[in-house]
C-alpha cells in the first residue's frame, strides 16, 4: 500500500508566510518554528472627517431653520496603510507587507502573529 506525501497543516497564514507545528515557510526560505522570532508593525492610520455627502446635504438644507447644520455631526473613519509583519530565524529574514481597511482587519492580522509566536514558543519549549 502506498501513503500519499502529505505536508503538515499549516496552522496560520500571514500574507505570504506560512507557519506550521513544525516549521514555518517563506519565499526566503524555511526555518524550525521554533527558532524564529517574529515582529508585528502597524504603519496604518485611521482618520474622521466629515463626508462629502454631509457638507452638501448642508449647504442644500441650511436654509430650513438651520437643520441643514445637524448633517455636519455625521462622521466617517477611514483606515488606510498597511501592516508589516516579519520572521526572523536561522538563515531565515522575511518581511510582508499587507494592506489594510480597517481597524478590524489590523486586529485580525496581530491576532494571527500572537498565534504564530504562541506556536514558537510551544516548540522551542520542546525542543532539547
């Protein structure tokens, strides 16, 4: 009987790295998992300000009793940037850069690297 090759599971993605329990593996090349430190940057930046929409509606309606006025306490956030996140081990030094809309989507990917340091760390516990 013949057994498939399979590769271990990935356990999480980060752009283009991909961190497994055993190692984790990047365009630059492989490393033990265990061996590897990562680092997680957030060079985005979210902003407030009143839309377009809102400062039209205004000059539209200021004229009735200066309720065009309530359509300037409309507010929209907008993110813009990106997120660099990078591994570094033995012969091993790769960064990504992954763009980003949201707060949520800057949450969701510092969420992934705390996952992949946790993975790290279980394996250079275990480790002799």
């Amino acid at each position: 009987m013949v057994v498939p090759f399979s590769a271990p599971l990935p356990v999480v993605t980060i752009g283009d790295i991909v961190c497994t329990r055993t190692e984790v593996m990047t365009p630059s090349g492989t490393a033990p998992v265990g061996e590897v430190a990562w680092t997680f940057t957030d060079m985005s930046r979210t902003t407030r300000a009143i839309p377009a929409w809102a400062i039209v509606l205004c000059v539209l309606f200021i004229f009735f009793c200066l309720l065009g006025l309530l359509f300037l306490l409309a507010k929209e956030e907008r993110t813009e940037g990106w997120v660099q996140v990078g591994v570094q081990g033995p012969r091993l030094l790769h960064f990504t850069q992954i763009a980003v809309t949201s707060p949520m989507a800057v949450a969701d990917l510092n969420a992934r690297v705390n996952t992949a340091r946790a993975v790290s760390f279980q394996a250079g516990q275990q480790s002799p």
